[in-house]
C-alpha cells in the first residue's frame, strides 16, 4: 500500500515560522494508517502563558477541539520546529 500526502503548504508555513521564532518546540500532529505509518499532518505553537486571558487566543485545546473534528483518531507530542521541517519534507514524497 502507498501513502502520499501533501504537504508544501506545512512546509512553507512552518519555515516562516522558524525564520521568525526560531526552532522551538511545537506540538506535532499526527495519526497512525493501517500498516503502522504515522502521517504528521499538522503542528501549532506550545501555549503562550501571557496570552491565555486573551479572549482572541486560541489555545492547544482549542486546536485538539478543531482537529477532533476532521480526525477521529489523531496524536500530538512536543517536538522541535525543524525536526518536524523534515519529517514533512519526507511526507511529501511517496511513502511505502
């Protein structure tokens, strides 16, 4: 069975983000096909402790609750920015 998934969209917007914050940490997204592949699909910044009161401000909560809706089954663990660069720079290349 292949998997290609695209991610050239992920991959510009998380170098810009590196560019500008640098490689920190970020909560990666991920969920597991049949033969035991993970396919990280998605990522979003460590809650921001200055801006949890901002009724603006959307929390990692707030994104496991977006998420939860396209993904029934799905994980995320920290990890930092340009180690998750590369793995979807991987992903975006047919996977066996």
């Amino acid at each position: 069975m292949f998997y290609s998934f695209d991610t050239e969209d992920l991959i510009n917007e998380l170098s810009k983000d590196i560019a500008e914050f640098g490689n920190e940490e970020v909560w990666a997204y991920w969920f597991t096909v049949d033969n035991g592949i993970k396919i990280y699909f998605d990522y979003y910044q460590l809650d921001d402790s200055e801006l949890i009161n901002d009724p603006e401000y959307k929390t990692v909560d707030d994104f496991d609750q977006a998420v939860a809706k396209k993904y029934k089954d799905f994980s995320r663990k920290k990890m930092l920015a340009n180690d998750l660069l590369e793995i979807f720079k991987q992903e975006n290349k047919t996977i066996n």
